[in-house]
C-alpha cells in the first residue's frame, strides 16, 4: 500500500474505535438498507449474468437434444459423457501439462526482471519497466497474429535466419514451445508489475538491518524479499491458473495458419466453442463449459486453502 | 534475520563489501545487459509490426533486408489509406465498436465496483459476510466459462447480436468490487463519515463527496483494468455478435486472418491488412498506458500488498 500515498491513512484501520461501533449499532437498521442499496446495483448485474448463466448452463447441461427425440432429460448423462469423452479429457490433460510449464516460466521471468530492477536506479531500468509490460496493453488476439507472423515459415525471421532447417513453432512437435512463448510475453509483464510494487512497498530499513548482519546482495534478494512479497506472488498463481486452465484465445486465432496441428479439441474451452458453434450441441457445450468451471473453482480454491497463512485473499 | 545471521559468514564479506564501488559497478551492468535483453524480446513483436506495416503486400513475402528491417520504399501512408477504406471503412467501423464497449463496460463496471466495494468496507448490513463469500467465490469463476451459457441465455430473449450482449456482461467485474473494498477500508476513515452525517449530510452526498475522493487511485486502476480487459475482450464478442457491422477491432482482425488464410482478400493483401490494422489497433491502449503511469503503477499492486 506505501505506493499509494495520495491518500490520508487512519492510523489502526483494522480496529473501529469504540463510540463509532455503538452509534452504529443505534443506526443498524438504516445502515443495513442503506448498505444494500449501494450494493444492489452491482447484486443486479451478478445475478443476472453470473448466478443466472451458471444455472442455465447446468439446466441446459441436464438435458440432451437428438434430430428424432428432440429435447430430453437426461440427468447427469452428458458429464459422464464428458469425463469419458477422449476429447475432453485430452484437453484438460493439455491444459494440466501446459500450466505446470508456462507458469512457473512466467512467474521466473517476471520475478528476475522485478528484482533486478528493484535493485537498479537508472533511466533505462525505468524505461525498460515500461517496455516489459507493454504486452499487458496489447490484446491477446493481436499478440496471437503477431506470432503468428514472427513463426511463419513465409515471412517470418525464423526462416531467414536457420534457411529451410527453421523450426516451425506451430509444428505438432513444438506447439508446446511455441504457445509457452506466446503466454509469457503476453502476461510476464503485467506480473512483473505487481511483483516490483510489492518490493518498493517494503521497508528499507529491512534491507539495511540484513546488510549490517553482512547479508550479500543475493541472499537479501532470495530470503528476504521473495518470503516478504509471498501473498502477491500467489495472486499471481492464482491469476495464471486461472487463466492458463481456461487457455483459448491464442489457439482459437493460432489454427488457421498451424496447417492443422491445432485440433478443434486442443483446450476444453477450445472444444466447448467449437462444440457449441460449429455442431449446435449446447447442451453437451454448456456440461463442458460448467465442468471445467468447476474444476477450475475447485482447483483455485484448494490451491487458496493450501496456502490461506501466506495470502491475504481468504482471510 | 536469524537465518541471515546464520549464513552470513559463510563466505565472510566484511560489512558493506557487497556494496564496493567495483563489485556494484559490475553488477550494475549485468544488470543493464539482462534489461536490455528482456526489452529486445518484449518489443521484438512490435518492432516487426511497425517495419512490416511500411511494406507493400508483396515487400512483405519477399524483402531484401529480412523481416525485421524495412524493405523497398516507405508504403505506410498507403497501407493506411487502403485500412480505412477497405470495405467501405469497416475498420473503423471495428475500432468505434471497441471504443464503444470499452467505455461502457468499463465505465459500468467501475461504478458499479465503487458503489458495491463502498457497502461492503463501511456498512454492517444483514448479509454481508455470506454475499461476500460469494462475491470471493466469483472471482475464482473463470469468465470464459460464462461465455457459452451467457449466449444460449442471451438468444432465449433476442438479445445476441447488439451492443448490449458485448456490453452489459463486461459490466461485471467481482475483483473490481473486491479491490475497491480493501482500498476503501483502509483509505476512508469511518470517523470523516460520521463527522459528515453529524453534520447532516444524506447517505449519498457523504459518499460522494467524502469517500468518493478518497478513493480516487483505486478508482482510476479498476477503470483501466476493466477498459482493457473489456478492449481487448475476443471470446464472449466473438460468441455473441455475428454481424460484422457490430465487432470490435479484435474479432474483426481474426476475421481477415481466416479469410487471408484462405486467399479470399478479392485482390487486396490482407495480411498488410492485418498487419497496419493491428498496428493502429494497439496504439490507444499504449498511450493510455504511457500517458496514465502514475496510477496505475502504484494500483495495480491493491490486492496483493495486504
């Protein structure tokens, strides 16, 4: 919070002084409408396009719509039809593996950029903080052409440089490779920022009081600051995880100029869209889209818990 | 510290020897060479649009100086007339549309996450921890998972293909509302609230003029986090709108990459196309970006400092 100093801080904002708490609770019950009354434009919008889809998709999932039965229930017939369905489960088996590679990859990057300048005070280390994070600004759609470009055997630099031996980074073989690059230019920046404001929010005098210890400047940077910024380095996992585990727009604009190395099952999003829009199944799309919400909630959740000592998120 | 203390005279610096003039000045510039690596390869992609969009179609497939340097000839200037007239000047048909719900579910969004983070840090009203749980639970929900039923929703009651299916959605934002609460908690003292009702100011006036104010950093960041998550938004329009009159720029250029693909530019090169129109495409935001640095640098670190 030291970075926001426009404005005026209460000394012990955790505790209510005393007075203010019983004239409170004289007042309780105009509060309490008052309240809701701020609240409710915000409670209108939340039921209508959160709680309201979340209920219609697993309304819709319950039912299955055949050309000669038309629409009938069919209990929980599509989600052991999903978690059988060799598609979906590759999907989330892609999703699985390329989270477990792209996040870490991104977080080492973003974290070693926010130390080093952390650590340098020059024109340039400002100058190069803004051009890391310009990516954040740029959306993933024209990040995903950009690329695009960038691998393309026709046009691109690749081929120039290594002639016809070029890797062609949307081949089967280095798709991986090549969608771990797009995600981490895209997203190392914008955590990069909230890492190094995390770092220039602690104090120095910390680092003073290691360094009288006789702390080398390594040992300050790895024990001392990574343990101090912990809660934001997990909202950036649960940012990445988030975002990694419902992966679509970079392989949704990527399939075209793969040369069909991007199947229409590749992500489980990836297959809901084309399920949905492609073959009108709805019904089965809405089990998958619901189904990887819940796995999704479950796993951030967990992940939340498992760490709820170090995060300020759950508290 | 005891750790530090501990393995502090493994190797046995005097006190102040990490700090010589030599040894900072040479890590100094590791340092710089490692920035400077990281900035060659975040601007990379960039650079190579800004050359490319200087290249006339066929430049683009075969230039002599490779394709990350200019080629023959400077065709910005035409590249960017044949943009905005192609089609009868769709593209900036894409970008008003960007423009369009970019404000509006931005801008609704931040209202409506001021109003909401505003209750929940300074109201006791009944219910307040179970729908704040809730609101904790959404923000683990992933929005794309929404995309699909919001549509199947939407086109039970006519409402896909207007603006209103881009934009009404966009207007939720349940981490807006909880950064606002955490800012507000802590930059709104309860007792400049009270003061302004002794002295007979309405709810609303206090609010505005009172806590509103204050919370100003918080508000400009959750502005520009949902205008820019809202701008460069690809899956709900691309679900939503099928008329091309109604998307914005980045569903539009997605639609000239499958047609490029597919050699169906009708003599124009596409691909320059793609190339200038992401070029303009890109630039509002970074100004914004450049232009905003004070706020956002500092309130983009809210959430994670508690």
């Amino acid at each position: 919070m030291a970075t926001l100093d426009t404005a005026p801080r209460p000394q012990a904002p955790a505790a209510d002084p005393a007075p203010a708490r019983s004239r409170r609770q004289r007042r309780g019950r105009a509060q309490g409408l008052i309240g809701w009354a701020f609240l409710a434009p915000f409670a209108v919008v939340f039921l209508l396009f959160l709680v309201t889809p979340l209920l219609y998709a697993f309304y819709l999932s319950l039912f299955t719509k055949g050309l000669a039965t038309g629409e009938r229930f069919a209990g929980l017939d599509n989600y052991t039809r999903a978690f059988t369905d060799p598609a979906f489960l590759s999907g989330v088996w892609f999703v699985i593996r390329f989270s477990l590679v792209v996040i870490p990859v991104q977080i080492l990057v973003a974290l070693a950029a926010a130390l080093v300048l952390d650590s340098v005070t020059s024109r340039f280390a400002r100058f190069s903080r803004l051009m890391i994070f310009v990516p954040y600004a740029i959306p993933a759609v024209i990040g995903a052409v950009m690329w695009g470009f960038l691998y393309s055997p026709n046009f691109g630099p690749l081929e120039q440089l290594f002639g016809d031996g070029a890797p062609f980074l949307l081949s089967p073989d280095n798709l991986f490779y090549g969608f771990t690059n797009v995600v981490t230019w895209q997203w190392a920046g914008y955590y990069m920022i909230i890492i190094y404001a995390a770092l220039q929010g602690i104090d120095p005098a910390v680092y003073e009081a290691a360094r009288i210890d006789g702390a080398s400047s390594r040992q300050i940077a790895l024990r001392l600051k990574v343990p101090m910024i912990s809660s934001a380095l997990i909202l950036i996992l649960v940012f990445s995880l988030i975002g990694t585990l419902q992966f679509f727009t970079e392989p949704q604009v990527l399939t075209p100029i793969s040369n069909g190395a991007i199947s229409t099952d590749i992500t489980p999003n990836v297959y809901a869209f084309n399920l949905a829009f492609r073959f009108a199944q709805f019904n089965y799309a809405s089990a998958i889209s619901f189904a990887l919400g819940i796995v999704v909630f479950i796993g951030v959740y967990l992940f939340l818990f498992l760490t709820r000592k170090r995060g300020g998120f759950l508290k | 510290m005891s750790v530090l203390t501990r393995t502090a005279d493994v190797d046995a610096p005097p006190v102040g020897a990490a700090g010589t003039p030599r040894r900072r000045g040479r890590r100094a510039w590791t340092s710089h060479v490692f920035l400077a690596f990281l900035v060659l390869y975040f601007v990379l992609p960039l650079w190579f649009l800004l050359v490319a969009s200087t290249k006339s179609g066929g430049g683009l497939f075969n230039s002599p100086n490779g394709a990350l340097w200019f080629g023959d000839g400077f065709h910005l200037l035409d590249n960017l007339r044949t943009l905005f007239t192609y089609n009868d000047g769709i593209y900036l048909r894409w970008l008003g549309n960007s423009l369009l719900y970019a404000i509006g579910g931005g801008v609704g969004a931040t209202v409506l996450a001021v109003l909401a983070g505003y209750a929940f840090a300074k109201f006791d009203f009944p219910g307040r921890r179970v729908t704040f749980a809730l609101l904790l639970g959404a923000v683990m929900v992933p929005m794309t998972a929404l995309v699909i039923p919001t549509f199947v929703m939407l086109s039970e009651v006519g409402m896909t293909n207007t603006v209103w299916a881009v934009i009404l959605p966009s207007m939720l934002s349940p981490f807006g509302v909880y950064l606002m609460r955490v800012y507000c908690a802590d930059a709104v003292p309860d007792e400049l609230l009270d003061a302004a009702r002794m002295d007979g100011a309405g709810e609303f006036r206090v609010f505005r003029q009172v806590a509103l104010p204050l919370m100003r950093p918080a508000v400009v960041t959750v502005l520009l986090l949902s205008v820019v998550g809202t701008w460069n938004n690809y899956f709900l329009p691309l679900a939503v709108l099928s008329d091309s009159q109604l998307f914005p720029v980045t569903v539009g250029i997605n639609l000239w990459q499958g047609l490029a693909g597919a050699n169906n530019g009708g003599g124009v090169s596409l691909y320059t196309l793609i190339i200038v129109g992401s070029l303009v495409s890109i630039l509002p935001l970074i100004a914004a970006f450049l232009g905003l640095q004070r706020y956002w640098q500092g309130g983009l670190s809210i959430g994670s400092l508690k």
